[in-house]
C-alpha cells in the first residue's frame, strides 16, 4: 500500500492476488499434536503506482509446532516451533514467531508466557531482514475470567535486540548496516465484555491501557569507500509512552438489531524532539490493529486507508453494523484523526505523503465492510475506504485516497 492524494493517474494500483492455505495436523498421543501450514500467493500488480505492472509469487512456512498438553499430568502445555502468537484485537500482538511457550489452561485463569524471534516472510527486502536480525521477544499475557462473557487481561512485551552495538568511527560492511538498536518494554492491561441490558439490548465494552519504557540508540554513516561506511553519529534517548483504546458497542432491539459503536484511541505524542527523551508511544511491531465488533469479519479498525499506529495520534470511531442475518454483516464506520503535537509524520501511515508538522489535523474516513458467510464453505468480503485531509497536509488538504478490497475465499 502506497496511496497518494495528488490525484493523478499513477497513483491508481489494481492488484489481484489468488492465494492458497495448507494445514497439517498430526495427533501423535493424546496429549502430543504437531500442526504445519504453508501459505503461498501470487500477486499480480495489474497496474502499478508509477504505471506498468508485474507479478510477485511468495510461499511462506508459517506454522511448524509441536505442543505437548497435560505437562506432568498439569494444567500446563508446552509449545516449541515456528508458532502464531496472536490476541483478540491485535494491538499487542498478530505475528509468527519461532518461540518456545508455556501455557496455562485453567478454569477461570489462563496465561501463556514465551521468547522467540520474528519470522521473515518471502516478500520481506534485505533492510528489513536486516533490521529484525538479533531481535528477541519476551511476551506474556494471564487472563481471568471474572464471571460470564467478562475478563480482565493483563499483557507484557519485551523488545530486546541482541545485535551488536557500533562505536563512533566504526568502519562497517555498507550492505550489512542496522541503523537503530532499541531495549524496549510494554506493560498493560485490558478489560473487555458484553452485558444484557432492558436497553439496548446488550452492552459490549472494551478498555485497553499500555505504557512502554525504555531506550533506543540511532547510528548515522557516511561512506568510507570499497563499499564501506564510517560511523558518524551515536545518538541514544529514552523512551516513555502511554496510550489507550476504549470503546462500546449498544445493539439496539429494533428491526435486524442495528449495532451503534462509539470508541477513541490515543497513543501519546513527543512534545519536544530535542530533550534526550522521547515520548512518543510505539507499538511492538507485531502488531496488525485487526478488529471487529459484533460482526464475522475481521478490519483494520484504525481505517481502511490510512491505517496508522498509535502513536502521537488520536482516533476517534463511530460506527453503525446491521446483521442482515445469521451469516451477513454491514458496517459502516467513520474516524476523525488528530495528532497530540503537529509532527512530519504519522506511524503506521499508508499514505506517500507526509503532514506538514504545523496543524495536527490529519483527516477524516469513512469505511464500509460487508462479509457473507454461508454454511457453504464459501466467505465473500468487500471492504471500501476513503481518506480526506485535513490541514495537516497543507496544500493537499481536502484531497481523497481510496480503496475497493473484494476478498473471497473457499475452505474444504
């Protein structure tokens, strides 16, 4: 994704992209099971931004585990391999990551806690492989199920990249340069579930709170010749952020049962860039900030378009979702974006243009989902965005990116 909002013609991309799953699973006892899938597409760029076109085929191992239940006839599990760790709204955490964990299975408490590494797909580039080699992971999650269809969550994430650090005059290989190291740590919370009210007719609600804590360090390099760069500048600041996400869902007992959501999300913003210490909130970057409220189907619940990250951002939600019937679902859903402090760019953002710092009004989205899921094995999904600028992005504001997304899919 690479939208513009200066309207011309290259800006325009038509992709369509068949893709096929394949899963394994063997049950090797009764407390042993062994699960591999193997994900592979074929893009086909039917016109790309800039113009022509082109293909890209991608076939990715993303799931080989092993896990092994009742360890020590407990209700622990133990699962080792390359494993999707993966929580209900994926802000914390969507990815595949060849780990080792521990689960715990209990009535009311669950938990799992592990260490693994990212795993690249086909179509990652040379800097981003780069970029994720030496970093390690340490995550943990405990759940308690409080009474019915209510939960707490708490969640803790560790960054660690064991890459080597560089000196000041350093000489390094131009084709094997990290430029950031980064020590970071996430601590939050969550509270999430649905009650039956006179009216509405049932209350759903979520609460997220996160802070992160730590430090990062940024390299500049000149060139030193033969393909050889010179360390120029060390640069290393602190890091401390906060953010959150709220929201509920009221749906209504009027005909087909309408669905009224309101939320706000808000990843706190640095105010001065200069200080040695940088309170810009991040995500983990195993993130997806994939979604849904009531409906079957999955969205990028920050917006369609510009899908941005929390940080120095707020994002402010309504949305209205009408289930026509048991296997369909309608959602339209508009967001406002601001951001905490005027800043040149926004996390996450899909967009080729950046804000011009000064105004910290980004725009406006309106998304619409619609997903049928009949009892047939067939899924159809058709999902439209558009953005509109504000007046962060200067002489640009008032422009519209967009997108159409037909999704179909056959599970046998």
């Amino acid at each position: 994704y690479d939208y513009g909002l200066e309207g011309r013609d290259e800006d325009n991309e038509i992709d369509l992209t068949p893709e096929i799953r394949l899963e394994a699973q063997w049950l090797l006892t009764d407390s042993v099971v062994t699960y591999a899938s193997v994900h592979a597409n074929h893009e086909f760029d039917l016109q790309r931004s800039g113009g022509g076109s082109g293909k890209t085929v991608n076939v990715d191992l993303a799931n080989l585990w092993l896990l092994k239940t009742r360890l020590f006839d407990t209700p622990f599990a133990l699962q080792v391999g390359r494993q999707r760790i993966r929580e209900r709204r994926e802000l914390w955490w969507d990815d595949n990551l060849d780990a080792i964990r521990l689960h715990y299975f209990g009535s009311k408490w669950s938990a799992y806690a592990g260490v693994g590494r990212p795993v690249m797909d086909a179509a990652a580039d040379a800097d981003e492989r780069l970029a994720a080699k030496g970093i390690q992971y340490r995550f943990a999650t405990l759940q308690w199920q409080w009474a019915k269809r209510q939960s707490v969550e708490i969640f803790a994430l560790q960054h660690a990249d064991l890459s080597a650090s560089y000196q000041i005059n350093q000489v390094l290989d131009s084709d094997r340069l990290d430029s950031k190291d980064a020590s970071l740590f996430w601590l939050g919370a969550r509270a999430r579930g649905c009650l039956r009210a006179p009216f509405p007719r049932r209350v759903c609600y979520w609460g997220d709170v996160a802070k992160i804590d730590g430090h990062e360090t940024d390299y500049d390099f000149s060139d030193a010749g033969q393909n050889l760069s010179l360390v120029d500048e060390r640069t290393r600041e602190d890091v401390s952020g906060s953010a959150y996400d709220v929201g509920m869902n009221l749906e209504f007992p009027f005909w087909l049962r309408p669905v009224l959501t309101v939320g706000r999300a808000r990843g706190s913003g640095d105010r001065s860039q200069s200080s040695g210490r940088n309170e810009d909130f991040r995500q983990s970057g195993l993130h997806q900030n994939d979604f849904k409220h009531l409906g079957n189907r999955r969205f990028r619940g920050f917006g369609e378009v510009l899908r941005p990250d929390l940080a120095n951002i707020r994002i402010d939600t309504i949305a209205l979702g009408i289930p026509v019937n048991e296997s369909m679902w309608i959602e339209t859903l508009w967001h406002r974006y601001q951001q905490i402090h005027p800043s040149e760019q926004v996390a996450g953002s899909s967009l080729n243009l950046d804000p011009n710092g000064n105004n910290p009004r980004l725009g406006d989205a309106i998304d619409f989902v619609l997903s049928h899921r009949p009892d047939s094995g067939w899924q159809f999904g058709f999902t439209a965005g558009v953005f509109r600028a504000g007046a962060a992005y200067g002489r640009q504001q008032g422009r519209i990116a967009g997108l159409v997304e037909v999704d179909l899919r056959y599970s046998f």
